[in-house]
C-alpha cells in the first residue's frame, strides 16, 4: 500500500531557539530528513514523525529540557534505541522525542558488591561484556541485547530467554535515578538489598515513560555459571512439546532458560542461521541448565527424561560450548529469519499459564487457518510467554487490519485463560485497547491516580499503555476491538 508522508507539524522558530540555548546545535534536529529515523519503534506499522527530536547529554539538560515543555505544554516521548515492539516510542506530532543515546557510559563497575552504574543509552550486552573480566554478567538478556540500551530495558520491564531462572528487569536492577516532569531527580531503590516505604523503583520499571525520565540504574551483577548445558528435545507435534514444558516444571527442575519453536519458525530460522536444528520436527524445546558439574549433568538426564516421557522423537544434547552457542544463535535470529519470507510481520507478547500452552498453540493453529495468515511460534515456553509471529503483507489492503484482529484474539484469549497481555514488550499504543479487556474501570482510575501524582499535566508519553475510561467505554463494556487507531492522527502502513 502507497502510504502518504506520516503527519508531523513544525517545530516553532521560538522553542528551536529555546533548545539550542541548553543543547549543541547539532543535538536538535527539526528537518524533515532528520526527524525520518525516529517516526517509529520496532512496531513499523505505526509511524509519525516528531516535530522535534533533542538528544541531551547531561542530566541538567534533560531537565532544562522538560522544565520548557512543561513551561509551553508540550508532551515529551523519551526513546532509547527504538528496538522496542509495542510503539512505547513512537513519538507525537505536537511533541518533542527525547533520545536518550548519548547517555552511553558505564560509570562505575563494582565487582566486589556485584553491582554496576549505568546511564540508560548504555547497550545491555555491553553491560556483560564489561563485567566478563571479573566473571560477572547481567542476567537480563532480551533477543535484541546487542542493540537495545537498559533505559529501554527498564520502561519495557524487558526478560529475555533467560528470565525463567534469572528474572526480568525489574528482578536485576537496585536502583534508579529519574528526572520528573518539574525537573526533579528522584533516587528509587537503594544499593541495599531492601529500602524503606514504597517500592516505587518496581512502579517506575516498567511504566514506559509516562512516570519520569530515568537518567541512571544500577544494575546487580552475577556471577557467570561454571557450566551449562543445553537440550534440544524434537517433537511431532506443538502440543506435546507444550506439555513437556509444564513437566520440566512440575519435575522441579528450573531451567536457566526454555524455548520453544515451532515447525514454520525452525524452517525459516534453519535457512538462515544453519544451527542443525531437526527442520522435519513439528517443535523444538531448547532447554539450558547451569551450576556446578555435577548439577549441571543431573539436571540434564532429568530433563531428557522427561522430554521423552513426553513424546520427544529425539533429544541432543549440545557436544560442547560452540555447538550450545550455535542453537541459541537460531533462537535469537528467528525473528530476522521471517523478514527474508514475509514483506512484513507482526510480533506479539501475551503470557499464559503454561498448563494452557497446549490449549492456546491449537487455537492459535485453527485461527490461522480461518484469518488466512501464516503465523510462527518463536517464544519463551518456560514462563508462558507467548511471540507468535503474524506474517502479512501491508501493500494488500486489509491484510494489516486482519492481522490486528487476530492478533486482538490471542491476547482476548490470554486474558481468558489467566494470563495477561504482555510479558515483556509492555503495551505502548499496540495493546492499549487490550488494557480495557484486561481491567476493570476501578484499577484503570488507580494507574491514572499513580500516573497523576508524577505528571499532573499529563506531558509524559501521554496515549500510551493506560487507556482512559471514556476510550475504553466508547469501545462498549469495557471489551474493545482491534482495528481502530490509538490516535486519530496515525499513519498506518
């Protein structure tokens, strides 16, 4: 489909010369071919372009910053790396987009507390990588870490394929430091194990931007393991490899990680990334262990165990360290391996309980069938986190609609379950209307209470993640329907 330019409104010559007297010349840019890389996040199928995009560098700046949109009313989207999948940073016609990639340095590295200060541009594989030398890491580790910065980490409560055993964000991080609409710096958290009152640093993780600014973390370290091990269990069909996911669980046995892939996503990733992956299996499971040696090899026959008592057809476990890191690299190239099949794809994070695996992937399967899109399942079994895959074409026209419709079912069918509809991608503007399905009035009117007392003014990322009462009313009982676009002003493509 032959899209329009995206809207966008000029930056007044007035506020031009208000930002270049607290930043560099060169850190605001207004021009249309300047402003083109930020008109959308790693959701492409929305897009508009800012009416300014300022890049600070201190965190005097950034509240200088604020304190002039707050003075001229207008709404601020911060944005990281723009890896994100929900339109968290998807920026606002009237609005300045705040670019927080210069904020890139690791300012302190502690490997006797196990602990490392950080600026929010700072990439989350380079936190690993600096702490490699004293044999630490950062646990959190999102397909995208070689791109996406901790900032966006922390607005997303990002996971990873290690968030089963290790936790996501808001389970790795000690403290926060954030920048408020008024242009006060707010420290949450301690670097203590625990700190008195509220805990507003897991209010803040999380809460994609529309709380404050976040202008440092300190993130906790662990130590890397001594050995670890990965499974690669085949099946010949997804239910029975989703079943043997609630049995690794109920076996007691917790993985460092537990994937899984379907048929459709082995094919396209094989012909990639060549991992040796069983491209006849209907499913994969790859399950990884880590501790000590002896753990390690206990953990691994139970495991094998209980994927056979499941129906596995074959199970491999990897030879060595090179073969271990070759099967994560198809898992973490899955989603790159569909854009060589499909002119586009729609990736969605809606979380199960996962004795419902089975009953959800077989929904997923005839819907499929009855939307006429190809859909692949690349997602994070362990803890019933869901990517399915739509794959869709935007230059056919409907086909985009189509698409959200679905993909509006599976998140339906999340909540229905006992789940919820997102694990880790937060909700931005791709599932605000999914916020009505999932919450009653009374719990919206407490985000917007919380929401309040950090921007009375509403200038924080304002339309994303908290719909208000009246859009989800208009949409009828509190339930709403894929198709209609968070804002009126939205270009779609």
């Amino acid at each position: 489909m032959t899209s329009s330019a995206p809207t966008t409104k000029s930056a007044a010559p007035e506020l031009l010369r208000e930002l270049a007297g607290v930043l560099p010349a060169a850190n605001v840019l207004s021009r249309p071919s300047e402003l083109l890389p930020y008109e959308c996040d790693g959701l492409s199928a929305y897009r508009q372009r800012p009416m300014v995009v300022v890049l600070p560098e201190t965190v005097e700046q950034v509240a200088r910053i604020l304190a002039i949109c707050r003075r001229r009313g207008l709404p601020v989207v911060a944005r990281g790396a723009g890896t994100g999948l929900s339109g968290g940073a998807l920026p606002l016609v009237e609005g300045v987009l705040m670019v927080l990639a210069k904020f890139n340095r690791i300012l302190e590295l502690d490997p006797v507390r196990r602990t490392a200060r950080v600026q929010p541009g700072v990439r989350n594989l380079a936190i690993s990588e600096a702490a490699a030398p004293h044999g630490l890491y950062y646990a959190p580790d999102p397909s995208s870490q070689i791109a996406c910065s901790i900032g966006g980490n922390v607005a997303e409560n990002s996971g990873g394929v290690h968030c089963l055993k290790y936790g996501l964000t808001v389970h790795n991080i000690l403290k926060l430091e954030v920048v408020t609409i008024d242009g006060d710096r707010l420290t949450l958290g301690s670097n203590a194990p625990d700190s008195p009152g509220y805990d507003m640093m897991a209010a803040m993780t999380g809460s994609e931007g529309l709380l404050g600014i976040v202008v440092e973390i300190t993130v906790r370290l662990l130590p890397l393991p001594t050995h670890t091990s990965l499974v690669l269990a085949a099946f010949d069909d997804v239910e029975s490899a989703g079943a043997a996911v609630g049995g690794v669980i109920a076996a007691g046995i917790i993985p460092a990680g537990l994937e899984m892939m379907d048929n459709f996503a082995i094919r396209a990733t094989e012909d990639f990334a060549h991992c040796g992956y069983p491209v006849d299996a209907e499913a994969i499971l790859l399950c990884e262990v880590d501790g000590t040696a002896e753990d390690t090899r206990e953990q691994l026959q139970r495991v094998a165990a209980v994927m056979r008592e499941h129906g596995a057809t074959e199970v491999r476990v990897a030879r060595d360290e090179a073969e271990r890191l070759l099967f994560w690299k198809g898992r973490k190239m899955a989603f790159p391996a569909m854009g060589r099949i499909s002119p586009d794809y729609y990736c969605i994070d809606g979380t199960i309980p996962r004795d419902q695996l089975p009953r959800v992937l077989g929904k997923m399967k005839e819907w499929s069938a009855e939307f006429g899109l190809r859909v692949a399942n690349v997602f994070h079994a362990g803890d019933g986190n869901l990517h399915p895959l739509i794959l869709y074409d935007a230059n056919q026209p409907g086909e985009l609609e189509r698409t959200e419709a679905f993909a509006g079912k599976i998140l339906d069918l999340c909540v229905e379950v006992g789940g919820t509809i997102t694990g880790e991608h937060g909700v931005g503007v791709e599932k605000i209307n999914q916020m009505c399905t999932q919450f009653a009035s009374d719990e919206l009117e407490q985000f917007h209470a919380l929401k309040e007392a950090f921007d009375p003014r509403g200038l924080l990322n304002p339309g994303k993640a908290v719909p208000t009462l009246q859009r989800c009313a208009e949409f009828g009982a509190m339930h709403v329907h894929r198709g209609e676009l968070p804002f009126p002003e939205l270009e779609r493509f």
